[in-house]
C-alpha cells in the first residue's frame, strides 16, 4: 500500500469515527421520553463539527493542492479535540436528565439541560450562580420536564455551603459520567463557590 493510500486510509478512519460521535450527539436524546431536546450552545457545535469534518474526511474527495493538505492534516489535529467534546455531550445525555423551561436575560425561551438529584422531599440540580441569575431562577416558577412529563415547579435559589456540598455529593453517586470527569480533572471534587443549587417543589395549586 503506497503512502498516499495510507493516508486517506487513515483519513477515513477517522473521518469515520467523527461521523459516529456526531451523530451520537443527537441520537442519544431519542432516548428520553417526552419531545426531542434539540441540542444546544457547545453540544450543538461539537456534533455538527463532528459531521462536518467527518463527512469531509470518509468522503475520500481531499484534492492534492498545498492548501487542501494543510486543511486536511489541521482536520486530522483537531479531530481529537472535536471527538472528546462530541463524546461528553453524548455521556451527559446518557443518564437522567431533565429540562427546565426558563427566559434568558434577553427575553428568549431557553431549555436548560439539567442533572438532577432527589433529596428531603424534593428535587435539586447545581449550576453556576451566573447561569441562575441570567435565567432569573432565584425564586421562581417554572415549567419543568422529567420523565417525560411537565410540571410546574416552584424554584428556590440556595447558595449555604452545606446544602450545595451536599447536592453535589448526590449527584456524584448518581452520575457515572460526573465521576469520570472528576476523575480526568474536569470536575473538581470540592464544591464551587460560585455554584447554586436550585431546590424544586410542586406549585401550590390555586
């Protein structure tokens, strides 16, 4: 096999594999019950750029000129960058996750993809403080989509050291995909200070 067949060879392995990390981004929501959660902001791009440089890549079609082997070779660097994010937005989505409806700071409708975790009769999820006061989630009502059902919550910001350590040791137990990556040193094992957790109750009815 001559250099140049190595090459595209190689090329379409991983243009291949590339090709399956995208499209696992969204078919792993299929799993969930309730309506399709599109994926969105950083999952978005990772599984669209998955598909784009993988389906360049399998094509096959990689002309000989200087600029299209350096993009080639840049497509082949970037492809493990693009594999590992394309992977996470896929194992994020490989366990219980819900969707709470809110609005953003500029009015729009935003549907934020949550692990959440039971604890004292309700239910909590962790998210940086910034993130709660951007979707004004302090104390709130909201419409929250588990198990493929909606229901509207009552959301109540805590910031107490305790409860947060607490809610986040919860779902440390609960998330195998939050123990890898707190074990590759993406998640830190000590809780955030700028993290808040939100506690949902039913809304009084009335």
């Amino acid at each position: 096999m001559s250099d140049s067949q190595s090459r595209l060879r190689l090329f379409r392995i991983v243009g291949c594999v590339l090709l399956l990390a995208g499209v696992a981004v969204f078919a792993i929501r299929l799993q969930h019950a309730g309506p399709y959660a599109v994926p969105g902001g950083g999952n978005l791009r990772a599984g669209v750029l998955a598909l784009v440089l993988g389906g360049w890549l399998a094509s096959g079609l990689l002309p000989s000129q200087p600029l299209a082997k350096a993009l080639r070779w840049a497509a082949l660097a970037m492809s493990p960058v693009v594999f590992f994010f394309a992977l996470y937005a896929t194992l994020a989505e490989l366990e219980e996750v819900v969707t709470l409806r809110a609005v953003d700071s500029n009015g729009e409708d935003a549907n934020l993809r949550l692990w959440i975790v039971d604890y004292d009769g309700a239910s909590w999820v962790r998210m940086p403080r910034s993130k709660a006061d951007e979707h004004g989630l302090s104390d709130t009502r909201a419409e929250l989509l588990r198990a493929g059902e909606d229901r509207c919550v009552r959301v109540t910001e805590m910031s107490d050291p305790e409860i947060v350590a607490t809610i986040q040791s919860l779902a440390f137990e609960k998330y195998r995909v939050m123990q890898l990556a707190t074990a590759l040193g993406i998640f830190s094992g000590e809780p955030d200070p700028n993290q808040v957790v939100l506690k949902f109750e039913p809304c009084s009815r009335g």
